[in-house]
C-alpha cells in the first residue's frame, strides 16, 4: 500500500474548490489512487477490511488501481470526509448510513432504532431494490456511489457515573450522539440531553465528564478504549448500523467496468470477514468489559423501545416517504 502524505489541511482546501478530482488525481489509467477516508480507529475491525481490500485489488488490477487508507479520522470529522468524497478532493468513504441522509433523506431510515430484527435482516434490505433509488438520489444530488457496507454493530449506551435500568433513568443524561435527526430525536424520545459531539472528541470528553455517556457498538467501544473512561455498559440494543461504502461518481464512471468488478467483489468479500469478526466480538466483549471492571447491566428494553416507536416513525414519514418503514421493517 502506498505511503499515506493526504494532509486534512489539503483535503480541506480541496473540498470546497472548483475541481472535482483532488490532489493532482487524473482520470482512471494505470496507477490510479483511491484515497479512502474513516474516522474509525486503526485497530477497528473495518480498518483491517480496509487493508485488505487495498492489498487485493491493487494484486488483481496489475496496480491499475491503488487505495490508500486514511484512518482514525485523518482527514477529518464524519462530516467533512463525507463532503469531500462528494467533491472529489477524496475519492473513498465509509461512513454510518443516516449520515447520507443529510443529502438523500431515506438514508437516514437504514440507521434508524429498532427497525432491524438482526444483522441478517439489515443485509437482505441492503442487497434488495430498495437501495436503488436511494443511490440514485446520492449520484444525481451529490455525486457519490454506494458501493459496498459492512455491519457496524449493535448499539449500546454507556455512562460514566450513573447506573441505568430503565429509560426513565435517561432523563437529563446528556448523550453523545452522532449529527443526525434520527438519533436526536430517539435521545428526546427518552427524554435525554442529545449531545452532537464528533467521534474524535469523544474519548477526551467522556474522560472530562463534559457528557455523562455516548452509544456505539461493542467493537468500536473497545478499539476507541472508551471502556476505560465509562463505569456502565448499558446493554439496551437501540440500533443496527450499517455503514455504507462510498465512492465518487466521477471517479467511480473513470475506472474500467473490469476493474469496477474487481473492486467491488473486493469489498463484498473483505466486508463480508469484517462482518463475521464483528459478530465474533460482540459475542465475548461484554464479559471483557465487565472483567476490566465495567459494571454491565441489562435494562428494561421495552421501555427504552416504547416511546422511540410511538413517536419516531410518524415524525419522519414525510422525510422518508409513506410506508418506506413498513417496506424496510418487512424485508
């Protein structure tokens, strides 16, 4: 894999610029760079796919096509690496689902609490037709391609100092949450604090107690060591994320319809071990926590399910569309 020289501080200034293809990029030809972009930490799991992907494609194009991998948020917050993989001035992005829904509302449904029954449930909607419009959405508005995802993991709350049973126990907890509607409005529903805060400040702000807890998924409390500044592990289960993968059009219409295939057969196969690893994780690290001296509860789900659902989906029927749930749920 090639040496990684991006600056953020480059990227940034290319982003807003007039050129769509960044960093002296030039159409698809032999030694084309893709420059792929993620705020999870290097130990992530989706990192190593990553990798690995870099590593296969770069062997099965003949170093036609070269991917450089820009973790722990290198590059720039969720956002930013989002807007510049729109631009060009990046071409690769990985990100959470609801985060396109800045730019494609839908988007933000496939992120959304407890719509996914299990990870086997997320992967059938994703494969179905009902991503096509979604993605065409994405290319005409925004230039950007979805080209693979990956299951991020099940959510889960964890805080700092106060042990919580049931979701009256969230009144006033001031929570992290990603920038996007969907989980502010699930933090309202719980009558909770939502706290917008980027990932790469996360672990400083729980350390100074300047948000009482944040919500991810097991794999990522453990690679981003957030175990190490939150006293509970609240296992309540609220979302299944899935993290899309994300090229720009431009680039993505350059590259030969072979290589495409390879690529995209890359990730297929890559993401497919990541998912596995993460199932694997989520199955032991609980224990792993509560051996490092988390105390881990389980909590009276339903009573974190009930106000979401009463209020959630009909909040945002008409962002989403008239009976997108139902077709989600049911797929």
């Amino acid at each position: 894999m090639m040496t990684n020289k991006l600056t953020r501080r480059q990227v940034m200034a290319t982003a807003g610029g007039a050129a769509l293809i960044g960093a002296g990029l030039k159409p698809a030809r032999a030694g084309t760079v893709l420059r792929w972009a993620t705020v999870l930490t290097a130990s992530h799991p989706g990192v190593a796919m990553m990798e690995k992907v870099a590593a296969d494609v770069r062997v099965k194009t003949g170093g036609e096509l070269e991917i450089q991998t820009f973790p722990s948020g290198q590059l720039g917050s969720s956002r930013d690496v989002i807007e510049a993989t729109s631009s060009g001035a990046i071409q690769m992005v990985d990100e959470g689902a609801a985060q396109f829904g800045q730019f494609v509302a839908p988007f933000s449904i496939l992120e959304a609490p407890y719509i996914w029954k299990d990870p086997a449930h997320m992967r059938r909607a994703l494969a179905s037709p009902l991503m096509d419009d979604m993605n065409a959405q994405l290319v005409a508005k925004r230039e950007m391609r979805v080209i693979g995802s990956t299951y991020y993991g099940t959510r889960h709350v964890t805080s700092g100092s106060r042990a919580v049973h049931t979701v009256g126990d969230m009144k006033g907890f001031k929570l992290r949450i990603p920038e996007v509607d969907t989980y502010r409005a699930m933090a309202e529903a719980w009558d909770a604090r939502p706290t917008p805060l980027n990932f790469g400040e996360l672990y400083l702000a729980l350390s100074q107690g300047a948000v009482d807890g944040e919500e991810n998924p097991l794999p990522t409390i453990q690679s981003a060591k957030f175990f190490e500044v939150q006293k509970f592990l609240i296992l309540t289960a609220h979302i299944l994320t899935p993290r899309l993968i994300v090229i720009n059009e431009k680039i993505w219409q350059s590259i030969s319809p072979k290589n495409r295939d390879i690529l995209k057969a890359s990730l297929a196969q890559h993401s497919e071990v990541q998912d596995q690893a993460i199932v694997s994780q989520e199955k032991t690290l609980a224990d792993t926590f509560k051996t490092n001296g988390m105390t881990v509860i389980e909590p009276d789900r339903d009573s974190f399910r009930k106000p979401v659902l009463d209020s959630l989906p009909a909040k945002f029927e008409g962002k989403w569309g008239k009976g997108l749930w139902d077709k989600v749920a049911s797929a």
